[in-house]
C-alpha cells in the first residue's frame, strides 16, 4: 500500500517541477530560486530539499522532460521524411532541432546550462540523451554503410554539434537580423555538403 | 596638449581593463563586480563609470583584446599553412580557434556571453570581428571559386558555427572524458567533409 506521505511527497514533486518549468520558460534556468518556487507551490523553501537533493536536480527533471518533448518532434520528423534519403531525413530532423530551439529557447538553452561531470548525469538522462543520438547516428550508418561504428559515433556527434552552432549562434543574433529561415539555410547547405560524399 | 586629467582617465581605463581580464580568466564574465574592480585598482566604485558607461561597456574592452589577440593567432596559422590547399587552411584556422578556446576557455566565453543588439556593438569591434571572418571567406573563396559573394559569406557564417558547436560542446564535457584530440579529430573529418565538393 502506497503510504499518504509517499502521495504527498509526489504531488509535491510534480508541483515543483512544473512551477520550474514556468520560470525557466519565462526567464531562464539562472533565474530559479528557492524562495520562489516555495510561494510558487506554497510550500516552506525547506521543504524543496526533502524530494530534490538542490536546485540542480531540480532543473534536471525540467530537463528531462525537454528532452523527451524535444525526442518526440524529432522521432516523428524522422518518421515522416522516411522514405527519403538518410541525407534528407538528416536535414529534416535538424530543422525540427531548429523549430524546437526557436520556440522553446530558455527550456532548451537550459539543458546546455548545467555542467555536470559523467558521474552526476542520472542513467534515465544519459538513456533520453541517447535515444536522441540514435536517430542520428543510425541515419549516419545508412549514409554511410561501409563506415566503421567508432566513426559513426564520431561523425554523430560532430554533426549534432555543427548544427547546434549554427543554430546556437543563429538564434542569439536573432535580434541583428538572422531571420529563421536563413538559420534554416545554413543547416541545410552544410549538411548537404557534410553528406554529399557517398561511403 | 594633453591635460593630466586626460591621461589619469586613460591610466584608470587601462587598469580597469587589465583587472576585468583577470577576473575573467579566473572565474568567468559573470563574476565581474564593480566593487571588486574598484578595489584591484585602487579607485572608488563610482569612478568606473566614468570611464565605462556600464560594466557591459568594460567585459566588451575586453573582449576587444581577446579577439585582436585571437585573430592574429589565426591570421599567424593561415599564413603559416599557405601553400596548402584551402582544405587544409580551413582546417589549420579551425585547429587555431580549438586551441586558443582550451587556453583561453573563460576569456573566450566571454566572447559570447553579452548579449547585443546590432546598434549596441562598437564600429572597432564589428571591424575586429570582419577581419576575423575575412580569413575564412577568403579561403572558401579560393575553395569555390565558382560561388558567388552571398553564398561564400552564408557559408563562413555556417563553417564558423559548425567549428563553434564542436569546440564548444567539446570543451563543456571535457570532465566527461572528450580528450582535446578527440575535438581536432571531429573538426578534421566535418571539415574535410563539408568542403570536399569541388564548387
């Protein structure tokens, strides 16, 4: 039987969650505190550190739940552009990376914010982070079938960085003029020429 | 002739900027505190501002040197790598950029970490950073000889965030077991790839 503290301790928990996902939508991860959330979900600002060991842990869960919402588009652009080549379903999940990134900027800037070593990433993030590498790295694998699982994984990872630069920067100077459409741009020009070399 | 006052201001301009540098170094653009400048120099805390409008105006002198200093190191490795193909000029450049981020990690990041508006970014530094993007389009010039002016600059816009993503995700998950040649590695193969196309 699930005790009555144990529901409580859970409402509490999702409570939490969701008033931090408010604020960082609004303002940012750095702008979390204590004292706000507490008022937020009218709790003592003790009470936070008895279901989250800190505010870090706290933005994790913030975290976990981007990346699953973040996964989900990106899953389903893969889906969609199936019956393309690897090099369009590439560039169709990466503009699906764009949309998210633009609509979405402070939650998906905020899973870029937190430094955290190997050690401290929880299995159930490396497991999300990972399935969202898989739709990468096997797209890759069908590009690139005579390539090497080691230069996969490299070139995975390459990838995904090249088009989160393109995107990083391109959303921070949104305001001198980059329109979206011209990130789009960007992202579809490099990968083409990125995957333009069979094998 | 230069009134005293004049060179005093310009002294207390030059110690602020040193003292800014340092503390970047240390511990990042964030940590900057006017108090605690005052202190290293020796003036009280309101006569920053009136050498510097804000402390904004401050991180940007820096900023200033960090790319004078960054750009002549690629200028240096362009220069240095001249008789080769502009595959391997882009790829020595890059290489550059990589290692002045693993030297300099938290004056680079400074470099990022203002947030400006087209209106806001000084002649001078608009200036420093052309030059900078001159070395790349140039040599994608020379790479694409058949492209015209407007692609060649989407594309050093593109290659230059595509090298920004990898070393900056990089470098983030250092802690996490990404040795630095693992990063030249990714840089390598991208841009080997993405200019592999003849024009």
């Amino acid at each position: 039987m699930v005790r009555k503290s144990e529901i409580r301790r859970e409402a509490l928990r999702l409570a939490l969650i969701e008033a931090a996902e408010e604020r960082i939508k609004r303002d940012g991860a750095g702008a979390i505190k204590a004292r706000e959330l507490a008022k937020d979900v009218g709790c003592a600002t003790g009470a936070i550190y008895n279901v989250f060991e800190d505010l870090n842990a706290l933005v994790m869960a913030v975290n976990g739940r981007t990346f699953l919402a973040m996964g989900r588009d990106i899953a389903e652009s893969r889906h969609l552009a199936g019956g393309q080549s690897p090099q369009r379903v590439l560039i169709a999940m990466s503009q699906t990376y764009l949309d998210f990134a633009a609509a979405h900027t402070n939650l998906w800037r905020a899973l870029f914010d937190l430094h955290m070593t190997v050690a401290e990433v929880p299995d159930w993030y490396q497991a999300e982070l990972d399935k969202l590498f898989a739709n990468i790295s096997e797209t890759l694998a069908d590009l690139w079938p005579t390539r090497g699982a080691e230069e996969i994984a490299l070139m995975t990872r390459a990838l995904f960085s090249s088009v989160h630069g393109i995107v990083l920067l391109g959303l921070e100077q949104r305001i001198s003029g980059v329109p979206k459409e011209m990130i789009a741009l960007m992202i579809e020009k490099t990968l083409t020429e990125l995957t333009g070399s069979a094998n």
